[in-house]
C-alpha cells in the first residue's frame, strides 16, 4: 500500500444527492443531526455528544464460526460507531461506512459500516472519560465497544488472536473489503486493527479489573490471544535486524511499523501496570518498545532532527497521523521501569517536534520534505498525546508547555485560522487541506481523536482553559523548502520524475547536475541565520561529489555515495544531507559546482538556527523559540509594549530559568533547547 496514505482506511467518492436518497431508505444510515449537545460541566472541553451520535447498534448472524463475544447469547447486539459522517445542509451530519454508495438491495457497502480501528479507539475514549469522571454512561458503552471489538476477533484455527476489519450495517462481517487492504483477507495477518485491538483491550482491561471482574477476565483472555498472535507472526523475528538505505531496523515490529507497533504498546503498557504478574504481555511490551526505540533518527541538526521514524523500509518519510511513538515507549519506560525507554522520546518531543510546529504544524508527511500537508485530528492529538506522555514520564514541564501549543490546532491556531473542535457539539472536521479548506465532515477517527485530546487537556487543570484561548497563529518561522527547478543551471536538466517513489515523494521536479554542471538558488534573506540541508536523489552504486557555496562563504563539499537497497522498496532515496558546519547568515544566493559523478537534487531545507512560532487570542499570547544550535544562542522574544513572562528549557525539557521581560528583550536559548513566553 502507498504508505503516504492513511493506511486506515481509503473511501470511494459519494455522490450526495445518491446518497442521500440511499441513505433515507436503508436501516442505521439515516439522515440525522447530533443530538443536542450537552453542555461541558464544569468548563470542561469534553463533548461526547457527536460521538454518541456516531453509535449504532447491529446484530450479528448467529453462529458465525470463530466468532463470539462476552455473554453473546444474552446480549446479541453489538454497539459500534459509524466510519464517517457526511456534512449535510442545516448544521446535520449523515452517517455513511466506507466504499459507498450501498447496494440498494443488501444495504451492504463494498467496506462496511463500522470497523474495528474505530471501535477500538471510540473504546478507548469511553474508558478513559469513564475513568476520569465516573461517568456510568461512559462506563456502558466502553462495556459495549469492547464487547462488539471481541466479536470482531478470530478466536480459533491458524488466524486465531487477528482482528476482522469490517462489519456491515446488519453485522454481517466483510474479511474481504473493497478496495483490497491487505492482509486480505483482513484477519490473515498482522494490522494496524490487531494493534489498535491490543491497544483497547489493554485500557478495557485495566477499567474494568475492579469494577467488573467476570468482564475484566474475558478481555485478559481476549488480550493473551491477540498477545500469541503477534508472538508466533511478529515477535518470532525479535533480535533481528535490516539494513534500509544504510539505516540498520528492526524486523519484529507490527506491519513493520513502529506507528502501529505504538498502539499496541499503549494498550500493553496499560495492562502490564495493572496486572505486573503478566510475563508475556510485559515480555511483549519491552520487546516492541524496544524496536520502536530503534527507529530514532537524526539529531538537531540533521533529518529528521530525532523523530522517531514510523516505517522501518523508508529512512525518510514521517507523517504525523498516528505518530504516538514516543508517548508509547515513554508509557513502556514506567510500566516496565526503565528509563532508558523514554530517551528516544524526549529527543523527539525537544528537537523534532518544536521544528514540526515551527514549520506549519501536524503535516500528514515530510517525505523527506513537508510536501503532504493537509493535517488532520490524527496526527494533532498524536502529537499532543507523545508530549503529555513524555512530561508525565520524565517530569519535564517544558513538554507539557508544547503540548498545550499543539492542542491550539484544534481551536484556530492552524493554517486556516479556524477552529476544529466544537466543545458545544463534540463535533472535530475531518481535516485542514494545504491551501486552508476545511473539510468539514466528521467521521469516527476525528472524532475521537478530538476527545482525546479534550480528555488530556481536561485531566490536567488550567491546560484546557489555555489551549482553547490561542485561537491564531500570529508568526511563525521556520524550516521551508526551495525547489530545485527553481535554481539558475549551467548545464544542468530539469525532468519531472513520477511522484511516489515507493517510500518517500519528490516535492516537485527533479534537477540533474552533472560534472561541471553549476546551479544557483535564491534562499531568501530571513532575518535570522540558517542551515540548508540539499534533498538528494541517491542510487546504489552511484556517487558524486559537489562543491556549495553561499557568496564567498565555503559551505563544503558533499560525496554522495548511494546507500545499498536493504529492505526499502526501492533502489534509491531521497534523503537531506547536512552541509556546512557554521550557519548562514542573511545571504541570498546558495551555488553549487559538481566535480565528479552526477548530483540530483529535489529541493533545499532551509531551517533557521532560531525558529520561532507565535499563538495568540483572547487570553494573549504564547511564543515558542526553538534552538538548533550546537552552543547557547541569543535571541530576541517578546514585543514592545507587553510584560511577557518567559520560561527557558534546556534539551531534555528541563527549566532551566524563569523570568519577567518587560517590552522585546534578548534572552539566551541553550543549546537544543526552547523557551517559551507567554504574555
């Protein structure tokens, strides 16, 4: 599958007067608003109004072989949300599942109705509001999402433990889903819903071990055997190791990646704090931590700044939406008490994920550059989630401070300036495309994901109230990309080579330099000094070497070498190469002369030294400056006419000064580190 897509789940188009008219004559699919929303108690952000909405309830056909559920023959329905909900004229929304539109006889759409990522994610949202307040309604339907999960799940023959992805709207199950998913059939493997499935029984389990102990004991049985399934198709290749494009991986995580692989470890981590005695799944859990661990990349100056990639075949893709890696191995360092876990994870949420903000936020890929960037609840709340679980994991309160930046996304602070989540309605948009639309439907996986993020903020007090007040980006510099075709060539050629490369996506044209070819790009004069990072195509067994310049300043050579293929999927990569060892300052022409071989280039990274993002609203404003710098930095913060309150944290997160500025000042930003001002 391409993986610059949600590998969740694809949507064929609908057509809304077709399905509309379907819709009204089809059971569980009608035309409805949410109910009216319920007001937060308390100044509470949580809404779960639209996701109750969401619920519907379907029963299954009896007897289906491998396919039962807790206390199935005296509570034959199954209570699931529907996949996504269409904005209708009026404010209303209309339930549809996904490969629409349905057959007008069966009812059945070429997916389904509901599936099991949704489901247990809507359950996980269930337990921890449950847990939060107490409430029983929420403790009800969590009861019923895990019910109707485990009937998803195969319990015998060679697929026992994997997960069934779709259900139709009269519960009939769809192993085989239109367009193909793979596995395909969709229990016949590992998948993103077997890791989403751990993820729910793992919280499920840990609810309800006091509450409701008969219950609590089924979902320890359902979790051990989807436990065994990831052992005997996963875990068996614990301790072995690939080489992709030069980068060595890990071969024993879930789909190969440490974006699935994550879920599932927040799921375990959860069940292993509440039931220590367990050995496999804390086996498990420490197991695929540790591959995930493996997966950190970069440094504060280099890509990808220390993310944690998610995709072991591709060294250079990233993309937010389900990019809980580091709250999952800071959530493995406590549960199994090694705090050697969380280090990946801090230096994702220090380095990586202040650039991430600095340059436009949540973006659904930096493949290797920022060129897939509509923006979803997904990847905000993923992000917002990593911080909160790295700041409560080592203490350092300069995470919790970014998240409560991050979580601004959902109420303006994003590139179209308006809010995605509505605390009147619970309703979250479905996404931010590049160019500002907002796509206004509000399927299950928003959803959720805006309570998620709710939940976090409401669990920690005055978080919420301060998110929800910066409601627009007011500056923001940061890390951008030149295009190559936009260079001055001698000798050089410009081709347009097919976009996805099979693990990462060219920003644009491709420029061919080769031996005494020469090229010169504009990168701007901003007003802060920057690196520049050339995106190079390299093929094994290729190589050159090209001489950079900026002005009269040397900026190095680079010899490029192809990296050999390994496990990527394709033989060749496009990967950003560091360049100079002092940064630029505020020249404008960047040239290039290649010596020997042939240089191909997508584009330039431009990142200042200093990055800077601005939030404000009615409650002020908030400024984060970020350093990449190998030495303490001056920078200038604040503005004139405002007494600003500045907390400055070092590279791991940790305060290290805190201090009132009166109007703009400079204050010293240490090494890898950022400051944030308030005011």
């Amino acid at each position: 599958m391409n993986r610059m897509l949600r590998p969740a789940r694809t949507r064929a188009a609908i057509g809304a007067v077709a399905a509309v008219a379907l819709a009204l004559s089809l059971p569980g699919a009608a035309l409805a608003a949410p109910p009216a929303p319920a007001q937060a108690v308390g100044g509470q952000l949580t809404n779960l109004a639209h996701l109750d909405f969401l619920l519907d309830e379907a029963t299954p056909p009896a007897d289906v072989e491998g396919h039962t559920t807790y206390r199935l023959a005296e509570e034959p329905v199954l209570v699931m949300p529907w996949t996504y909900a269409d904005a209708r004229p009026g404010g209303t929304f209309e339930r549809v599942g996904g490969g629409g539109p349905p057959d007008p006889v069966t009812g059945h759409w070429k997916q389904g109705a509901y599936n099991a990522d949704d489901i247990a994610r809507a359950a996980v949202v269930y337990v921890r509001h449950w847990e939060q307040t107490g409430d029983d309604a929420s403790r009800d339907k969590a009861y019923e999402l895990l019910r109707s999960l485990a009937y998803l799940q195969t319990i015998d023959g060679p697929n026992a433990g994997n997960v069934v992805l779709w259900m139709q709207p009269d519960g009939t199950l769809n192993p085989s889903a239109e367009p193909v998913e793979l596995p395909d059939p969709s229990d016949s493997g590992p998948s993103y819903w077997l890791a989403r499935t751990i993820w729910a029984l793992g919280e499920g389990h840990a609810a309800f071990a006091d509450a409701d102990p008969d219950f609590a004991a089924f979902l320890d049985e359902r979790l051990a055997l989807a436990i065994e399934a990831v052992d005997r198709q996963v875990l068996v290749r614990y301790g072995r190791w690939a080489e992709a494009d030069g980068m060595r991986v890990p071969r024993w995580l879930i789909v190969d990646g440490a974006d699935a692989s994550a879920e599932a470890v927040l799921g375990l981590a959860a069940h292993v704090e509440a039931q220590p005695g367990d050995t496999a799944a804390a086996e498990a859990l420490r197991k695929l931590a540790e591959g995930i661990a493996a997966m950190s990349a970069g440094d504060e100056r280099s890509w990808p700044y220390g993310a944690l990639l998610p995709w072991t075949p591709a060294r250079s893709l990233w993309h937010a939406w389900g990019s809980q890696m580091p709250a999952a191995v800071a959530a493995a360092s406590v549960a199994l008490g090694d705090p050697s876990l969380v280090v990946p994870a801090v230096r994702d949420s220090a380095s990586f994920t202040p650039t991430l903000m600095t340059a436009g936020g949540p973006d659904n890929g930096w493949m290797p550059t920022p060129t897939e960037r509509v923006q979803i609840a997904y990847g905000a709340d993923s992000r917002v989630q990593s911080l909160f679980a790295v700041a409560d994991a080592t203490g350092a309160p300069g995470f919790t401070e970014l998240a409560v930046m991050q979580a601004a996304w959902f109420f303006g602070a994003n590139h179209a300036g308006e809010p995605m989540y509505d605390p009147a309605t619970g309703v979250t948009f479905d996404g931010l495309e590049a160019d500002g639309r907002v796509n206004r439907n509000s399927g299950a996986e928003s959803t959720i994901h805006g309570l998620l993020t709710m939940l976090a903020l409401d669990a920690r007090p005055g978080l919420g109230k301060r998110a929800s007040a910066l409601t627009e980006v007011a500056a923001r510099e940061g890390l951008r990309l030149v295009q190559a075709e936009s260079g001055t060539t001698t000798g050089g050629t410009v081709t347009t080579p097919e976009a996805w490369t099979g693990e990462s996506l060219w920003a644009g044209d491709a420029l061919t330099l080769p031996r005494g070819a020469s090229a010169v790009f504009d990168i701007g004069t901003d007003s802060t000094r920057r690196w520049v990072e050339p995106v190079v195509w390299s093929t094994p067994g290729e190589s050159s070497t090209s001489m950079w310049r900026a002005g009269n300043v040397p900026l190095g050579a680079l010899h490029e070498q192809g990296p050999d293929q390994g496990v990527s999927p394709t033989p060749g990569v496009l990967w950003p190469r560091s360049l100079q060892h002092s940064a630029l300052d505020d020249r404008s022409a960047l040239r290039v002369d290649v010596r020997a071989g042939e240089l191909v280039l997508d584009g330039i990274l431009v990142r200042p030294v200093i990055s800077r993002l601005a939030l404000a609203g009615e409650g002020g404003r908030t400024e984060l400056v970020h350093s990449s710098a190998a030495a303490p930095q001056p920078t200038r913060i604040g503005a004139e006419g405002t007494t600003t309150h500045v907390i400055v944290f070092d590279s791991r997160g940790g305060q290290v000064r805190d201090t009132t500025v009166r109007g703009s000042r400079t204050i010293v930003v240490p090494a890898g580190g950022f400051a944030i001002a308030t005011s």
